[in-house]
C-alpha cells in the first residue's frame, strides 16, 4: 500500500502545481475586446477583471448606446478568455 499511496499523493502534488502555475499564467494573460467597430474598447485580465476602457469621444453624446457598447465589448472579451486554450485538459 505504501509506494501506490507515495505515487498518487506525488501526483497530486504535481497536479495541484500545474493548476497553480496555469492559475498564474491565465491571471497575467490580458484579453481585448471591442464593439461598435472600435468606438469602445476594452481590455481584461484572465480572472475577468477589468484592468483598461478606451472610450471615443463620439460615444459620449448617446449615453444608453455608450452602456451598451461597453456591456458587448465586455462580452467579447470574456468570450476570448473561455476559448482560450487551458493548458489541463480538465479545464477546457
């Protein structure tokens, strides 16, 4: 029992190391999204954490549409962020 139990207790440590460094790496990742052909801009971190927004000027008049560009740009980035490749096939 005791060099099956050290076997599988070394691979969930391993495991448990690659998580942690894939956690790592999708939290430095930055992921861009845009709508209204440009108009607003945003950028996100792998966490979803909204890290810059680029408003145009032009955007500024309508304030409803403003909102609205901002909720789609944040969806196309968040979507980037889920087809992004995981590194741990579990995470996919």
């Amino acid at each position: 029992m005791g060099s099956g139990f050290s076997k599988m207790k070394k691979q969930a440590r391993m495991m448990q190391s690659q998580v942690a460094q894939m956690r790592e790496q999708m939290a430095g990742a930055t992921f861009e999204g845009s709508a209204g052909g440009g108009l607003v801009a945003l950028t996100l971190n792998g966490e979803k954490e909204l890290k810059k927004i680029t408003i145009k000027p032009e955007c500024l008049t309508d304030v409803e549409g403003l909102q609205d560009l901002i909720i789609a740009a944040f969806e196309d980035a968040s979507k980037k962020i889920e087809k992004n490749p995981s590194p741990l096939p579990f995470f996919q």
